[in-house]
C-alpha cells in the first residue's frame, strides 16, 4: 500500500514539477520553438510528461490488480488444502516434517 501511495503521488509531483519548470523557466518558449522548426524537444518532453505522470499510475493498478488476483488465488487454495480432523494443510506426504500448522 505504501508503494502505490508513493508511485500515484510521485506522478502528481512530476507533473507539478513539468508545469512549474514551464511556468518559470523559457521551457515553453523552447516548445514552441520546436514545434515550429519541427525539432526534438517538444516531442521528448511530451513524451516524459506522459511517462511519469499518465502511464505510470495507470500500469501502477494493473499490477495491483493483478497481484491481488494471485493472492487471493493462492489464498483460495490453501484454504481447500486445511484437512479439518487435523487443522495442519494436507501434503502428499504423511509425515510430522510436511505438516504445517494453520491457524484460521
């Protein structure tokens, strides 16, 4: 929870960043210069703009998602797996060393 609270406001910050350094500095007098001579520069700062601060907490949930759905798979089938005589999780084999104890 902590890393999706850093990634999600990091990308707020490097937006904020992107907006104060156009605001303060000639950075947008740089943009339009390129966009009209057709150079590289607004381009490549587009492209960071879009980087830090629109994919990235986009991808950021995906993989929240996607780790959530493998946790509670695995959840889901260490629950099927408690043998409810003995409370221990049922392995293939029948020794005390394969036994784990589950506390639910």
């Amino acid at each position: 929870m902590l890393a999706a609270t850093l990634i999600l406001s990091g990308t707020m910050l490097s937006r904020f960043i992107m907006s104060l350094l156009r605001e303060v500095t000639d950075i947008n007098k740089e943009i339009e210069d390129s966009e009209e001579k057709d150079t590289y520069f607004a381009p490549l700062f587009d492209t960071i703009l879009f980087v830090t601060s629109d994919s990235t907490p986009v991808i950021a949930q995906l993989l929240t998602l996607v780790f959530g759905l493998i946790r509670a798979e695995n959840h889901r089938n260490t629950l099927q797996n408690i043998n409810p005589n003995t409370g221990y999780l049922a392995n293939k084999s029948d020794s005390l060393l394969s036994r784990t104890s589950v506390n639910t």
